[in-house]
C-alpha cells in the first residue's frame, strides 16, 4: 500500500466534544458525577418529604459541584485550550503508511513510527491515535472517506507496535 492520506481540521465544538469523551470514558469519572447525581436526588428527597426543615446547603455544593461544576470546568478549558493552542485548530495532513504515520500542520511537522504508537482506538465520531495513555490524536471519522477508513484499519492491524481497538473491518 502506499500513502494513505488524510486532511482534517478540528472544529471548537469538534474538541469539547474529544474532551467531554476522553474525561468521561473513565470508570472513576463517571463514578464520581453519579456521586453528585445521588447527592443531589437524596438532598431533594430530603427536602421534600419534610425530613428536613431546611436545604442541607453542604450536600446541595457538593452534589452541584460534581454534576455541573466539573463538566463546566472540562467545557470552559477546552475552549480556552483551542483559543491558545493554535496547533490544535490548524488544518492538518496525516499520512499513513507501513512504517510511520506523519503529521504536517501550518506550524509544525511530526513524523512517528507505528512502534511509538500507544493504541489506536474508534469510536462514533473519532479515530484517536493514543501517543501515550494519556495524549491522543483526535481525527474526526466524517473526514475518512468509507475506503479510506477501510484501508486505516488494515494498516493498523498489521502494525506490531500499537494496541488496536478499532472497530472490524
């Protein structure tokens, strides 16, 4: 196969999006927003059948602060991070091939062999190729044409270097 090639740009909503997914896929973050889910629900309970005489103010913040707190922190520093990261908004050429996969942006170029690849993962609306357990590549599956994302997942699938969940061919 030669180079497979791809152009993309990721759009604001595109990365509050990514970061709303990459926050929430976590076992331990969707168990702390159900913690305020139920704090909430039991401070309302409490409430209404007259247990209590007054709001439990303490249970109320905490219930709040986790179920709207932290997903607005998540939304307001992503939009901030695609502001002032300019890399992130640029369009972006990825090529693939057998040994490497290339990035080229307006202000910089990046240039990976598969082996330095942590995983390469898909889900409805991405492809994310994982440099580290923690950093992904964000590539937006509309910009895959059908053949090309067939092709992608034949090209990850032969490499020896990254953990592959994408989706079968």
């Amino acid at each position: 196969m030669d180079k497979l090639t791809l152009s993309t740009q990721l759009s604001e909503q595109d990365f509050i999006k990514a970061n709303f997914y990459l926050y929430f896929k976590k076992w331990n973050s969707r168990f702390i927003f159900g913690i305020g889910i139920l704090a909430l629900l039991s401070v309302l309970f409490l409430y209404v059948t007259g247990a209590l005489n007054e709001i439990p103010w303490i249970g109320l913040a905490f219930g709040l602060y986790f179920t709207v707190g932290i997903p607005g922190h998540i939304y307001y520093a992503a939009k901030k991070g695609y502001k002032t990261n300019k890399r992130v908004s640029e369009p972006l050429l990825y090529q693939f091939d057998q040994d490497n996969f290339q990035i080229t942006g307006e202000s910089f170029e990046s240039r990976l062999s598969w082996d330095k690849v942590y995983s390469v993962t898909e889900t409805k609306s991405w492809v994310l190729i994982w440099l580290t357990p923690q950093v992904a590549n964000i590539v937006p599956k509309r910009d895959f044409s059908p053949e090309q994302l067939r092709l992608f997942k034949a090209l990850v699938k032969e490499q020896k270097g990254p953990k592959n969940k994408l989706k079968p061919v």
